[in-house]
C-alpha cells in the first residue's frame, strides 16, 4: 500500500474518533497535518535523460565500458521510478 493511501486511512480513522468523541489539541493537530499533505500534489518523477547519462559515466568511467554504465543508469533509474512512483 501506498503512502497516501496509508495516510488517508489513518486520517479517516481519526476524523471518525474526532466526530463520536472528545479528542486532544495534539489528535486535532496531527488532523490538520494529515489534510495539508493529502492535499498537496503527488510529485512527479523527473528522470535522467540518455545524454546525462552518458555525461556522469564519460566523466567518471570512460572508454570500453562507457555504454555499459549508461545502460546500468538506465535500469536503476527505472527501478527507483517503480518505486517512488
């Protein structure tokens, strides 16, 4: 699960014991917390593009295995967008 969802839950959940009971200031606090971040927008993933790439393995790995390390950029930029994403 993700987490906004986790964190939309949790604020139901709080909201439902804030609406049958009393709750403290620090309940009504972490509610109002909870609302601001859900209503920010998600982010977006903003890559590296193939030129960068190459420019970080050129100046830090050069000849025979500079397309080696591009393609390694590759598939773990696209393993950390699965899961930041």
């Amino acid at each position: 699960m993700r987490d906004r969802e986790l964190m939309q839950q949790a604020l139901n959940k709080l909201e439902f014991f804030a609406y049958m009971k009393s709750v403290s200031e620090d309940t009504k606090s972490l509610i109002t917390a909870l609302r601001e971040r859900l209503a920010q927008p998600n982010r977006v993933w903003v890559g590296l593009e193939e030129e960068d790439l190459f420019d970080i393995a050129s100046v830090n790995f050069g000849e025979p295995d500079l397309l080696l390390f591009v393609e390694m950029g590759k598939l773990v930029q696209k393993e950390l967008k699965e899961l930041n994403t």
